[in-house]
C-alpha cells in the first residue's frame, strides 16, 4: 500500500538535482524536498535511477513513521512579500544608494534582486550553451563553470 502511495507522489513534480564529483567521476543525485534522500552512480542516469529507488523508500519510511510528506516546491506559492533581516551597515548602504538613485529602498532592493538572478540566468544559460557547442564533458564543462565563477567574484569584488 505505501508502495503504491510513493510511487504516486513521485510522479508530481519534486526537484531532482544532480551533482557531478569530480574528483570521483560519479554523480549525486538528490531530491531538494527530501532531507538526506539522495543516491550516487557511474553516470547521471544511473543516479537519477538509483534517486527513484531511494526517493520511494524515503517516502515509504516517512508514511510509516506518520509524518507528513513535502509538497514539491513548484506547489509553493508565492505572494510578493517576505520579511528580510539584514546587518545594518549593509541596510544603512542600500538605502543611500537608494536615494542616490532616487528610488524607495524597496524599489532598489526588486532591482539588485532582479540584477542577480538574471546575471545567474544568463550564466547558466550560457554555460549550457557553451557545453553543447564544445561537446564537452561534465567534468570539463563543471571545471569551466567553476573557473567563471572565481573570475566573476573577483570582478564582482572590485
């Protein structure tokens, strides 16, 4: 019975994620949701394989004990608003820029927010990008990341 419970709340939409190790040549495979559920393997389809197996005796275990299983995090709705705690001196900065910038601290904040997560958007798509036109490996393709992302904090640190 379990089984057949896990089986279905495997089919909605959870967050598989994989991690290539480099120093290994393996792959992690891992569901976001899920504390500690995760799986390894020679290649990225044998972890993602070995990740079911693992993600339905998660599930099995948790139903089990009674408790209640994570909603994928695609579920998760999003109102607009969040409260935010951040150190002082860095509030105290973000505000005069703000106000150089003749804009509400609020308005500032959406607009570096926004700033960074299209900067990461555009890397990652260009890294995709990159990959495929290269043909590269995993390992290759990780290493080239890795290596824009060290240049990328040192411009950015400037």
């Amino acid at each position: 019975m379990n089984e057949a419970k896990a089986r279905d709340f495997l089919k909605k939409p959870y967050t598989r994620v994989l991690i290539p190790d480099e120093e290994s040549g393996t792959f992690t495979a891992q569901i976001a949701e899920f504390p500690g559920c995760l799986a390894q393997g020679a290649s990225p389809a044998e972890a993602y394989e070995r990740l079911e197996v693992a993600a339905e005796s998660w599930i099995e275990a948790a139903l089990e004990m009674q408790q209640e299983i994570p909603s994928p995090a695609a579920d998760v709705q999003f109102g607009g608003r969040f409260a935010l705690r951040l150190p002082r001196s860095l509030h105290r900065q973000a505000a005069q820029l703000a106000e150089l910038e003749a804009t509400s601290l609020n308005q500032f904040i959406v607009s570096a927010l926004a700033e960074k997560v299209g900067a990461v958007n555009v890397y990652r798509s260009f890294a995709e990008q990159l990959r495929a036109s290269m043909g590269m490996t995993v390992a290759g393709a990780t290493d080239l990341e890795a290596s824009l992302s060290r240049k990328k904090a040192r411009v950015s640190s400037r």
